[in-house]
C-alpha cells in the first residue's frame, strides 16, 4: 500500500501479523509519607513521592547531575559540542529540524567521520517534516546524511499519526492536518547524558526563541528515554534515499517495525503500539523512599502517548493532575508558592481549575498559596505576524489569557494569581525574540526556592493531552543547590515579563475582533504545536 505526504510517496510493507505481547500487570506502590525523605511531621515531598510512584517510573540521581541552560545559543553550542564529542551514540526526537540547519547537520556528520563507532538516530514529524516537498525540507536534509553514511549507522525516522488517514488525509491541506496530531517529542540524547526541553532545532531556536534547556548526566537516565525515542521509531516511516532521483528521498514503511502501517490500518497499528509502549511508561516497582536527611533528587519521567494507547495509560496528564490536586486540596501546601507557564497560554481547562482552587477561598487548602502565570505577549508570539489564518492567533491567546482572568475574579483569588506577559522587541523586527517555554514549578511552604519542577515538549493543553506525542519529566529534589538553580530559572525566565490585569486586556489594542471564533479552532487544533 502506498500513503502520500505531499506528493511523496509512504510505502508500506504489506502486513504483517502482530506480535502478542504479555504484560505484567501494573503495579502501585502504597507508601505512607512516613517513606518519603522528612524528618518529622507530615511533609508535602513525601505526599508528591507517593503520588508520583503510584503512575511513573522513578530514577535517583544526584543534583551535580543536573545542568539548567539559560539562553538559545547555550543550549545550541551545547548541543554541537556534545555531538562533536559523542563516541556511542546519539539520538534526537523533534518536531522538526529547519530545513537550513545546514551546520547541525555537518557537526553531526563531523561526529560520523570522527568516529567509525558512532550511531545516529533521529526522530521527526511526518507532516512537519516533509511540509515543503518538493522543495527543500527537514526530509530532504537529513536524507543526506543517510546517503553519505548508510542506513547502517543513520537512521532517520518519522512519526506519522493514525488520526489522518484516508479520505481525511487526502483531502485535509498541508499546515491545517497537523492539526490531527505530530511527533511533540524534545529527546536529545549524546553518549550518556540527555537534554529535556521544548525546543526544536532550528535557527529560531538556536538564537532569538526562549526556551527552556535541561541537562541530565546519568546513563541509566538516558538509556530509559532512548527505550521511548527507538520505541516510536518503530512505529514509523524510515527515510531513504530515492535511487532514481539524488536529491529526493522516500518514506518507506520497514518490514522490521513489525506494526502495520497507521495509514493502512490504524486500528491495528494502535493496538500493536499500545503493547510495545504501555510496559515502558508506567510504573515500575518502585522501592519505598526511606527517611533520610540527605539532599535526595528524583527524576519521573512522564509521557503522554494518547493516540498511541488504548486503554491510554499515558502517564503526564494523571502525574500533573495529581500534583495539582495535592495543592489545591492538602492542608500541608497552605502557603506554596507556584509558577505555570506556556508560550501558548491554552492551559487544559482540569489544570486551569486546580490552579485556581489552590489559591482560591473556595478550595479546601487555605489561600494562602500563590501563583503566577507566565506567557508570551502577542508580540512575543511565535505566530505574530504570519500570514493568513495563522496570524490571528495571537488575539486568540489574548482572549484565552482574559476567560482566565475572569475565573480567578470570579474565584476571588485576584489578589492571589497574576498574569505575566513576557516580551523582548517585536517579533520579526531586529531584536525580536519569541517565547516558548513551558513548564511549572512549586515552592513548598515556607521554602525560598522550588522543590519540584516539570520539563518537557508539553504545551499542557487538550491537545497536548488527546492528539500529540509527547515526554518530559518531573523533578524533585530536597537539594539546595539544585533547588536554587530552579528559583534562578524562574528568575531569568520572568526578566523581560511585566504583570497584565484584565483591564489592560480591555484596552482597544487588545480587543479581539470578529474572526476570533475561527482564531480559537485554530488554537484548538493547530495552536502551540511548534
């Protein structure tokens, strides 16, 4: 059977009979926060290591172990060197990789010829990644390395959702059907260390696109997240060179992957995935968390492989909710501070409601927490200016930042939450930056720096959470080291930020207009995915 992705074709292997698979059955642990690392009384830690080893798989590690980058061009010239050094390995999961990224690409073909023992592996978004075919694109680029080295040593993958196929898929434009899902994942693993973030690799994201960047130094750490990258490789398309055209490639479905092509039988190609992916992101039998008085950090990593999964047994969106819960209804969290923040402020509207209730007289947990939300202005947006229906999405997120800020008035919590926008220049003038980060990060009661933190691709949004796939972790660490650092990655992230209030919303260079009924369908389906 063949697909098509902009007039290229997908061929996929005829099929094959699906390999059945027992699993363990799932195991939850049922740890009193006597377990947890405290010393007396009952401690918030201890109450979010019980919840986390009850849905995801736990790593310790030490905090020297974790390096947080601060800007764009950090996490690039990391990123080079650390692929300029690799001897073992090196695997990238991406939305994309920019069509021009012409010295990424000669800096890990530099590696390949440094070194005659290194494997490479990368991971991209079918639809995003051949959007410009038949001109150049993420496609047609990384097939070079494929062609100077083999498929051997390079291989290139990329995933394709089983949500568009058919009638749908043929009929549905480019841009607007990556609205039916994308391969979100942020996975750059080198040798035995492992960078987590939400940022792509292009030119936007290696200068004038905030992101955030997170360093972990442990070989068990990265072997797990490089289970997750070669598991979804499995279950997609390899990238070819075309022998009757050098400068085309081909989306081949290998016979290897064992699962049926999603574009011929989703179906089975979901239950085949659920299989191979449920056993890796669950949890795992973690041990009890005994009392300890030393700096403990944990690392938790979470999915979110909705489209993948049936029963979905995706693990972020359970990990973040019961987090939430334990804020906005424990006793033991009346005074917590929290920061959220999204470069597309389109927050799942579950989260929404626990971050209000965390701070609002109604909740069952006094109001004395406070928070912040953080996110990008509309000149800070990654879609300001873009032509088409694309540039009205930013009003869009004006309009989503003001529903917000009427529920927490009308929560009476306004004196407890505020809005931040942030902004360096405008976009597209010189100096312009966007902003993109996403994460949240919770300071326990009378603390002065968070102890716990979530990184990863996550826009934290329904989509997020229904259509993309996505990875990240949470971090949780009694260190105080480590936990300074996170209070000074709060810090640089809110520098350029200034607190908005609904009035300022109000104003008529804030007003929405009449097509942000469309704006908001387009947020819903094709917002934040970048």
């Amino acid at each position: 059977m063949f697909g098509r992705i902009g007039g290229q074709a997908l061929r996929c292997a005829a099929r094959r009979p699906i390999v059945r698979r027992k699993l363990s059955g799932r195991k939850f642990s049922a740890y009193t926060t006597s377990n947890a690392p405290a010393t007396s009384g009952p401690s918030p830690l201890g109450g979010i290591t019980v919840e986390l080893d009850r849905i995801a798989p736990r790593f310790e590690i030490s905090a020297s172990q974790v390096t947080i980058l601060d800007s764009p061009a950090s996490f690039y010239s990391t990123l080079k060197h650390k692929i300029r050094n690799a001897r073992k390995r090196v695997y990238l999961s991406t939305l994309y990789i920019g069509k021009t990224e012409y010295e990424l690409i000669d800096t890990i073909a530099e590696a390949l010829r440094e070194n005659p023992e290194l494997q490479v592996s990368i991971l991209t978004d079918a639809l995003r990644g051949t959007r410009e075919t038949p001109n150049p694109s993420c496609a047609s680029l990384l097939c070079s390395l494929v062609d100077e080295f083999g498929p051997e040593r390079v291989d290139i993958r990329m995933f394709h959702t089983p949500n568009l196929t058919g009638l749908r898929k043929k009929l549905i434009p480019r841009r607007i059907n990556e609205g039916w899902g994308l391969q979100h994942m942020k996975l750059y693993g080198i040798d035995d260390e492992i960078i987590l973030s939400g940022a792509n690799l292009s030119d936007d994201y290696f200068t004038n696109r905030l992101d955030r960047y997170h360093v972990f130094d442990s070989k068990t750490l990265t072997d797990y997240y490089a289970r997750i990258h070669h598991a979804i490789c499995s279950l997609s398309f390899q990238v070819l060179p075309d022998p009757k055209n050098k400068s085309a490639y081909l989306l081949e479905w290998p016979k290897s992957n064992g699962a049926p092509c999603p574009l011929d039988d989703p179906k089975d190609f979901i239950s085949y995935s659920s299989k191979v992916l449920t056993p890796l992101i669950q949890a795992s039998d973690n041990k009890p968390i005994l009392p300890s008085t030393s700096s403990q950090t944990y690392v938790y990593p979470v999915a979110q492989f909705t489209p993948l999964l049936k029963p979905d047994a995706s693990t972020e969106f359970p990990a973040v909710t019961s987090i939430l819960r334990l804020l906005s209804e424990s006793p033991v969290f009346a005074g917590a501070r929290w920061l959220f923040t999204a470069g597309y402020f389109n927050i799942h509207p579950v989260l929404s409601s626990f971050l209000i209730a965390s701070t609002s007289t109604d909740s069952k947990a006094p109001s004395t927490t406070e928070g912040t939300v953080l996110t990008a202005s509309p000149w800070a947006n990654g879609f300001y200016g873009s032509s088409g229906v694309s540039g009205m999405l930013p009003a869009a997120y004006t309009h989503l930042s003001a529903r917000f800020l009427d529920r927490v008035a009308a929560a009476q919590a306004t004196n407890s939450i505020q809005l931040k926008e942030w902004r360096r220049g405008t976009v597209g003038t010189p100096g312009g930056w966007t902003y993109h980060a996403k994460g949240l990060w919770i300071t326990l009661p009378r603390e002065e720096h968070p102890s716990l933190t979530f990184v990863g691709s996550s826009n934290y949004t329904k989509r997020s959470y229904s259509l993309d796939i996505e990875v990240g972790a949470l971090v949780v660490t009694n260190d105080q080291d480590l936990k300074r650092k996170l209070g000074e990655e709060t810090e640089w992230l809110q520098k350029d930020a200034k607190a908005i209030s609904r009035e300022d919303l109000m104003r008529t260079e804030r007003r929405v207009g009449w097509n942000v009924r469309l704006a908001m369908w387009i947020v819903e389906k094709v917002g934040g995915a970048l």
